[in-house]
C-alpha cells in the first residue's frame, strides 16, 4: 500500500527550487537522484495497462527508477537479493556487530566519499577477521556480510558499517567448527583498538600520498601538521565498536537484512507532515532511553532535500560486500565445508520456476490480470477499450 506521504512528494514539491536556489553547487549524480526520485512510477517513465481478464477491471503500472537511492525502489531489491542469499545462512547464532567513524574522520569523509568509505570497509573487516583468528579469542575464520550506512536517524551524516557475522569460524587448520559463545563473539575493545590503529595508519598514507581532498573549512587539511593535529583527537579517544546478542535463528536473520541491506537515508514510513512550516517526520534520539528516544523533528523542505542528498553514493561504489568465509571468490566452498563440519544437510536446490514473470492477481477477484497497452515515456495511457454495442458493430 502506498504511504499517504513519500520522499518523492517532496522532492516533486520542492526539487524545482531547490535546484535553482543550488544552480552550480549540485552534481550532475545529485541532479540524476532527483530526477529519479521525482519521476519514479509516473508517466514520465512509462507503464503499461493491465486488464483483469474474469472481471475487466483494469489499472495503470507505472515503470519504477531503479535508482539505489530511491526509498520506493529498494523494497523489491532488497527482496530479490535476500533470496539470493538465501542458500548462504548456516544453522548457528548471528551477530550484529558495527563499526562507525568518529566525528573528525567523518568530516574527511564527506570530501572523500570513494576513498574513505572504502578504507571504512576494509579497515573494519581486517579488524574482525584479525581478531577472529588470534587463538587468545575464537582461533577462527568467519565469514561477514557488512553494509554501509552513511545517516544518523535524523538525516546527518554519520557514516558507520553494520555486519552480520555467524557465531563461529573454521579453524585454521580447517578440521572443525569453533563456536562462539551463547552471547558474546569478540571483545570490543580490542576489535576498537585495532579498528582505530589500521584505519588512521591506512589514513594517513592516503594523505601523504596526495590522495585525499579538502574544501571549505578544511582546506587547510590539506598540510600534513594541520591534517595530523585535526586527528589527534580521535587518536587518543576509544573508537566505540557495538555487538550486539546473536539473532534467534536464521529467520530472524534474514528479517534483520530485509530492513538494513537496501535502506535508503529515510523511509517513507517515517514522514509525517509536509505544509508550509516543512517537512516533519519521526527520529530517534540515542543519547535517551526508553518511551524519550522516539522524536519528531521539523525542518524546512530546502534542508530536507540538502540532508537526503548528503547520502548519494559514488557511482559503481558497493555498499554490500561479504569477507572472510563469505568472500565471494570461494563462498561456495567454504560453505559446504561449514556445514560439512556443522553436520547439516546442505539447502535444498529450488527447481527453475516455470513462469519466470508470474502473472499479478486481481485485486476485485482474484482473476489473471494481463497487459492490454504499453505505454512509452511521457505518454499517458488510453482509455481502456469500451465494450461493443449489441448490434455487433465496433463502439465509436
């Protein structure tokens, strides 16, 4: 069911405005998320009619955008991905453990969107992987889906990695499964530690090797004594890594994904209002507790759109990467070998479906609806065809 208010009505609202009020200062990406997102299932894209073929009840499909950074989109992405992966689940514990940027590096970043959220990844998958196998904590190989997410719940950039890691590893020798325990995987502060160390040290040689780019306020991070004083605060600060308790089961597991993989910066679900005064919608503020931490937040559609766009990523970058175990150059391997040692059958294998496009439903009948007219970009579909008259002779 449609939300009573989305993403795009502001965007469709607002997006003109904006856009000549910022003429200059937008990308030609931004400019493309925006067009996307205003014109996602309207005319603007084409459709088609598709006609009940019992009852003839009939209604328009509008063709969707596609776009990665369109909330009404992401919905069937995110389902066509977790059948995919599916097949990957193993029958132990799950857990959810995540890595975030301090506020110093998090500035860096926004300048340097490619390069530093892919530091990110990998400076947070070498610390899981690195400690995982030290035989002072599991002495294991695991495998890790991580995502990133570049948004606090009030829109603001707040880039941070989630993963999902299995309660357990192959050993190194791979001759057995170790476990984790029932409720804790690694110790924080130490994946913190380490976390902090090959992140900076990786930062660092980027910057020294000419790599990185500042502009406004930062431009004077661009001299090494400058760029090293604006870190030295998050050196000497504890970099907070979070697990949390192992999912319940593998089903849980793929609930959890459906929400995170393919989440875009806001959810149509969370808007409330959008009039003259701006655009309000529901948050969360972390530093409360309990009943508190649910709040609503109103803010001009202007900074709305500036906030939303915070969050475009690089084009071609991944925001979904697996590691370890999962790593897509031998997953399927390490896989049968994890559940050779966990002593499981492996997943059934689905038989090819016969129709690989099922026919929607009716929602009057139940009937088979079928297209009737395709319909190409900016063109509005005909009329549906009206029924003959009883001399037999076509209607006018």
């Amino acid at each position: 069911m449609r939300a009573s208010l989305e993403v795009a009505d502001v965007f469709r609202a607002a997006g003109p405005a904006y856009r000549a009020a910022h003429a200059g200062h937008l990308s030609l990406h931004q400019l493309g998320i925006m067009s996307a997102i205003e014109h996602c299932r309207t005319a603007a894209l084409g459709g088609h009619v598709e006609a009940c073929t019992d009852c003839g009840h009939w209604r328009i499909a509008y063709n969707s955008c596609r776009n990665r950074h369109c909330p009404r989109c992401q919905g069937a992405a995110a389902r066509t991905w977790l059948e995919a992966r599916e097949a990957d689940l193993l029958p132990v514990g799950y857990f959810h453990v995540v890595f975030t940027l301090p506020a110093e590096v998090a500035a860096i970043a926004y300048y340097n969107k490619a390069l530093v959220y892919d530091l990110l990844f990998k400076a947070a998958a070498d610390t899981m992987l690195t400690i995982a196998v030290d035989p002072k904590h599991l002495g294991a190989r695991i495998g890790i889906t991580a995502v990133l997410h570049t948004w606090g719940s009030a829109l603001t950039h707040h880039p941070h990695i989630h993963m999902i890691v299995p309660g357990g590893g192959i050993s190194r020798d791979g001759t057995r499964w170790i476990s984790a325990r029932s409720a804790f995987l690694l110790p924080v502060r130490v994946l913190g530690a380490l976390f902090r160390r090959l992140f900076l040290t990786r930062l660092r040689a980027l910057h020294d090797a000419g790599k990185l780019a500042f502009f406004g306020s930062l431009t004077h991070l661009a001299e090494r004594r400058a760029f090293l004083r604006h870190l030295s605060p998050a050196r000497k600060k504890r970099w907070v890594v979070y697990a949390k308790p192992p999912f319940a089961g593998p089903e849980a597991v793929l609930a959890y994904l459906a929400r995170y993989t393919h989440r875009v910066a806001i959810s149509s679900s969370r808007l409330l209002r959008f009039d003259e005064a701006g655009v309000t919608f529901r948050y969360k503020d972390y530093r409360k507790t309990g009943a508190g931490r649910q709040q609503v937040m109103t803010i001009a559609a202007d900074e709305f759109i500036r906030r939303f766009l915070l969050h475009a990523l690089p084009r071609g970058f991944h925001r979904i990467r697996h590691y370890g175990l999962l790593a897509s150059a031998r997953r399927k391997d390490h896989l049968e070998r994890a559940r050779r040692l966990l002593d499981v059958a492996p997943p059934p294998v689905d038989e090819p479906a016969q129709d690989a496009e099922p026919q929607p439903t009716c929602p009057c009948c139940g009937g088979t609806m079928i297209i009737i007219e395709v319909f190409e970009r900016r063109y509005q579909p005909r009329a549906p065809p009206q029924p003959a008259v009883s001399s037999g002779t076509p209607a006018p």
